[in-house]
C-alpha cells in the first residue's frame, strides 16, 4: 500500500514537472507555487476508545497554472499528506483541468467558461457537497446573472481525499488498506445565480444530484434478512442515491446610521433519494427485512453577520441551522427503520464547532460568534494581525431521538439537547506567506443523551501552521 501510494506521488510530481517544461519553453506568464501545513492535536477519549490521544497531519500541495494561447488554461494540483497516528502516507492529483474562457461581446453574454478534467463540483450554501470528480464544467456568465452545470465521475480518486463516504460499504472500503479508491458515484449540478436584485439581494438556485455506482449484485438485495446476512458472513449495506433542491437568498440587511454593515444568508434544501431499511415485512421468518425506502430530507439555515472595520475589525455573528433527523435511525449510516426515511442526507459533511463537529442530519445548531483584531491600532506591523475568536454552539437532536453524526450520543436515548461548546480561536500571520493559529475547544455535553462510557467534558486543543511559496 506504501510503495502504491508512493509511485502515485511520484506520477503527480511528473505532471507538474511536465508543465514547468512547458512553461520553460515559451510559455511566460506562469503562475506556480505551493504550500506547506502542519496540523497538531490533543483531544480527549471516550474510555475504552482506541483513537489516538494526539494526531499530525503534514500536507504538501503544488500547484501550476499555465496559459496555452489567448483562450485555454492548463491548471493542475497536486497533494501529499502524511498522518503520524496512525500512519499514512496518501497522494493525488486535487486539479487538473483544461479551461477554455470566451468572452463573445454578443447580446449580454460577457464571458463563457468551459472545463474538461478534475475538478471540484460545490452548492452555493455549502451544505450538500464539495467534491473533486473527474468531468466537465460550463459556465455562463451575464452582467447580473450566472448559469452552471458541471457533471463527474468520483471512482478514480484516492479515498484519501474523498469525504464523499455515504453507505456502510462506503465505510468499510475506507478501512480496507487493499482499496485505493473511494466510493464510484457519478454526480452533477445545475445552478442559477442571479445578482442585484431587490435590496442587492442575490438570488442562487441549485439541483445536485449522486448516484451510486457500486455493484448491485454485490451489496446487500431488497428482501434480504439481516440475520442471514450475518450467518453467511456477507457485508451490511446497499445503494444509495440522493438528489437536491437548492434555494438561498444572501445580501446586506439596511440599518440606517448605525455604524458598520449587516449581512444575512438564508438557505434551504430539500433532500430526495433512496434508501437501503430494515423494515417490518410479515413474510420473512425474522419479521424483518431489507427494502429501499424513498428519502424525504429538509435543511434550513439563517445567519447573521455584522461587521465594524473601525473597531478593531470587529466581526460578529449569529445563526441556526435545522437539519431534519428520524427517530427510528440506530446508526447513523443507512439506519432507516421506517417507511419514509426523514433523515437529511447531505453528499459529504460539514462539520459545526471544533470540537463535537456535528454534521447534517437530525441536528440543529445554534451559533454566536464574535471575532476582533485586538492589537489592530499597534504600530507593529505583526502584531496587527493577530485575530481572535470566541463562539458558542448548542446541539440540538431535531427529532428528539435517533442517531446522530457522533458515536459519542446514544441513538436510543430521549434527550433532544445534546449539548454546548465553546471555542477560542487565535491567528497570527506576522507575513503574508506564513502564519499560524490556535483553537482551543470544550464540550460540555448532556450526559441522559451520552452512550455508554463518552465524556461528559471533552477537550481539544489544536495547532496548526502554514507557509506558502
């Protein structure tokens, strides 16, 4: 798996070694460089947990932009990272696209963008995915308007660099040494972005859409028994497909004299799909067995934020995000019981907090933050950069019961308030190509909604540092 991993690596580091040759030999407005991040942390253990006490993660990244002609790009990354506990060292190629941009000065088109390669598919409210695949992009883009679609393929890239992990075959192709891999999915999005309207609010519009690719034949079948399947040794899970309708509305909120700027940002998106359930079934000797159960998920958020440069770059703000759960899930993956599974379930996570990390699905989110750059009037030109942060979560179950994203909360338990955090956060970038930060996290958690042996308190501190070149 190491020399694997290695001779991959290699193959990326002969790509962009490749573009600096042709950059060298007449190309001139060359745009490379790269960056250099180190990760350290120390974080609390439920007891009995085998998870490591303390984890490092070093990445390298290259990068290599270069122009062909007056119309085409070539933009190509590369990454390496290596994890000290455990041990991995993983590889791939995080960008390379050929980008053909068109600017046609016909009616009210102004620029035309097409894309053919690796490239990163994302949502507008940045909730349901943000995935490298390997496709194509077109864009269009009008004075006050943009259109998008953009389709991929995800099979081809190192499960590494995939957080696109959805079913329980998902999971455990990601803890097998012999697949490299991530899950094979083919995924796509059409999106409508539409810009100063009403009160210079932009209006963003999306439809994103993953299906699974994996072998049928080879995960578990509708009408299969649960306890069959473990009497024959046979792996859990099945397919999963999803689909979502996406609709967000950002812009300033007027506040008269008062001084400083008032932003909001408010999404929604409804999540379909299906589902592999353990459900009720009269006809089987166990009472129970496996059926695909159609997906009726819903997401909200609202947010806040004000900002007030002229006081020491202060940068407030409040927020609520809903995410809909189901009380008959056990397990958070592919754990539906009932015969529509309520459970949002987003492409790949987004975590809230440091520390308990929530991601959607059953969990609703209250957030307070207040961030300033306390030695901002300093003539110091270092010392004027260091910013810092405090905020506030609070964890709510939004079915009241059910699993949630944290093996840490038992799934069984009726407490719909899991529990609080606070973080602080510092960052220093004394120069613009280097800087690094420190956070610091407590959970103070709800122990009647705790599983067996988790912490009532957890505690993480993390550093983190970066030079870019």
């Amino acid at each position: 798996m190491m020399i694997s991993t290695v001779r991959r690596f290699s193959l990326v580091a002969l790509v962009l070694a490749l573009g600096v040759g042709m950059a060298l030999s007449g190309v001139s407005a060359l745009d490379w460089g790269g960056s250099l991040t180190t990760v350290n942390t120390v974080q609390t253990r439920p007891e009995g947990s085998d998870d490591p006490l303390f984890t490092n993660t070093e990445r390298l990244t290259l990068y290599l932009n270069v122009p062909l002609g007056a119309r085409y790009t070539l933009e190509t990354q590369g990454a390496a990272r290596l994890d000290a506990n455990p041990l991995l060292l993983a590889a791939d190629v995080e960008r390379f696209y050929l980008q053909r941009t068109r600017n046609p000065q016909q009616g009210n088109l102004s620029e035309f963008v097409t894309r053919l390669g690796r490239l990163t598919i994302a949502d507008p409210a940045g909730v349901v995915v943000r995935q490298t695949v390997d496709g194509a992009a077109l864009v269009l883009r009008y004075p006050r308007a943009e259109v998008g679609m953009s389709a991929g393929y995800t099979g081809f890239i190192n499960k590494e660099f995939t957080s696109a992990t959805m079913t329980l075959r998902d999971s455990t192709d990601q803890e097998d040494d012999d697949i490299y891999f991530g899950p094979a999915r083919v995924v796509g999005q059409g999106r409508v972005i539409l810009r100063n309207l009403l009160a210079q609010q932009t209006l963003s519009t999306a439809l994103t859409f993953q299906n699974d690719l994996r072998d049928p034949e080879k995960v578990a079948q509708a009408g299969d028994e649960q306890i069959e399947l473990l009497q024959a040794g046979r792996e859990l899970g099945g397919l999963l497909d999803t689909q979502y309708i996406q609709l967000m509305v950002d812009g300033p909120i007027p506040i008269g004299t008062m001084p400083g700027q008032l932003f909001h940002e408010t999404a929604y998106v409804l999540n379909f799909g299906r589902t592999l359930s353990l459900v009720d079934d009269d006809t089987v000797p166990s009472g129970s067995s496996y059926q695909y159960k159609p997906i009726r998920g819903h997401l909200a958020k609202v947010s806040l934020n004000y900002f007030l440069p002229d006081l020491l770059g202060t940068y407030a703000g409040l927020g609520v995000m809903f995410s809909s759960g189901d009380s008959s899930y056990l397990s958070f993956t592919e754990g539906n019981r009932s015969d529509v599974s309520t459970m949002f379930t987003p492409m790949t996570p987004t975590a809230s907090g440091v520390v308990f990390a929530a991601n959607p699905g059953n969990i609703t989110v209250l957030e307070v933050f207040y961030s300033l750059r306390p030695l901002e009037n300093e003539n110091s030109p270092f010392l004027n950069t260091l910013q810092t942060q405090v905020a506030w979560y609070s964890f709510f179950r939004s079915a009241g019961s059910g699993a949630v994203s944290s093996s840490d909360i038992d799934p069984a338990s009726s407490a719909t308030y899991i529990g609080s955090e606070v973080d602080l956060i510092a960052r220093f970038r004394p120069y613009s190509d280097f800087g690094f930060g420190v956070s610091t996290g407590l959970f103070f958690a709800n122990g009647s909604a705790l599983a067996e042996g988790a912490n009532d308190v957890d505690v993480l501190v993390r550093l983190d540092a970066s030079l870019s070149f």
